[in-house]
C-alpha cells in the first residue's frame, strides 16, 4: 500500500520559512518523480512542484518560483519542499504524491497545514 506521510507545517509570519517534509512508503521512491501540491481554503488542489527521479528535471508554478525548493533524499524515501520568503498566499493544506494516469492515482496523505499570518 502506498502512503504518503507529510509533517513541517506550521504558523509563520510573511517573509519566514519553512521545510515541508514527505516520507514515502510502499513503491521504489527513487524511481518516480515527485510532486508536492497545495490547496488553500476553500480552492482547489494545484500541482506547484515537480521533481524527476535524481533531480534531472525541476518544475515550479510562477506563485512560488524562486521562493520554494523542491528536493530529495531517496537514500530516505523523502521528499522535502523548503519555502522561503513566504506570503499571506501561501496559505495551504500541502500535499506529496507521485503522478499517475487519471483512474490509477495513489490515495492522498493528510496532508501538513501551512497558515502565514500577518
């Protein structure tokens, strides 16, 4: 069974930090890319970021390119997101998961809750 456990949210003020973790169990980690998703209150989930196996490709959405850095450690399973320079905006319920045909998705994980407040 495929699980994804995700931790590190927490309250932050505009302009602070933090390191969003992913632990992956129950298929080869280092043999898929990575995604890391968000969805703010009352919004739909979007992808912003993307990361191939070993790194070879990177992707960012334009609302966080430049402030966030996707990265892994596939000695560990894990997936990181850290983020930077954060705003009001990036308010979110944080999301990992792999990308999969539309039908066979992996089940979501709980998710770890990021609130920047001012």
């Amino acid at each position: 069974q495929v699980r994804f456990v995700e931790s590190g949210g927490g309250l932050v003020q505009p302009g602070g930090s933090l390191r969003l973790s992913c632990v992956v169990s129950g298929l080869d980690f280092r043999r898929y890319t990575m995604d890391w998703w968000r969805q703010p209150p009352g919004q739909e989930r979007d992808l912003i970021a993307r990361t191939t196996q070993e790194e070879d490709r990177i992707y960012y959405d334009d609302s966080v390119k430049g402030r966030f850095t996707i990265s892994r450690d596939d000695s560990k399973n894990t997936l990181y997101l850290q983020m930077t320079a954060l705003k009001t905006d990036d308010t979110a319920v944080y999301y990992c998961t792999t990308p999969r045909p539309a039908g066979q998705e992996f089940p979501w994980g709980q998710g770890t809750r990021v609130t920047v407040f001012s």
